[in-house]
C-alpha cells in the first residue's frame, strides 16, 4: 500500500516563517546573553554572528521543513533530462 503525500498549505508556509522568525530571534537572544555575561568577547561573537548563525539558521531551516513536511523522499526524483532541439 502506497502512502499518500499531501503538499504542505498555507498554514505551513506561515509556520515556518513564524518559525524561522522565532528561532533567528532565539538564537540571537542566546548570543547576546552570552556576550551580556562575559562568556564572549568581540572577537568570539563575531565569529559566532559571521560563521555560526547562519549554520545555526540553516539547521533550524532542516528541522522546520521536516516537521512541516516540506521533506522529498527519494521517490519524488526525476530524471533531469535537456532538449537539444533548438527552436
């Protein structure tokens, strides 16, 4: 038996850029504590602010997209094929 795949809505189009908002807002959140605090000194939050938010974002990004259900399995491949014809 098949399973049905049914394409996300609206309402997780809308979840995961609520998503994404709350997460980029949480992580910077946490970066600015940890600099507030003095576990980070400037050249550490750049760092963190340059190189590891946006990994940060792009995980949250995943994790969003799965539970949402933006994920493709492997039978919704395609072959890419071009058309040589030149009109």
């Amino acid at each position: 038996m098949a399973t049905v795949r049914v394409s996300p809505g609206p309402s997780a189009a809308h979840a995961f850029r609520l998503g994404m908002i709350v997460g980029g807002l949480l992580g910077l959140t946490v970066i600015g504590l940890l600099y507030w605090i003095g576990v980070l000194q400037v050249l550490s939050l750049g760092y963190t602010l340059v190189l590891l938010f946006p990994t940060y974002l792009v995980i949250v990004a995943c994790l969003l997209s799965v539970w949402l259900g933006y994920d493709k399995g492997p039978a919704s491949l395609r072959r890419v094929t071009r058309n040589n014809k030149l009109e």
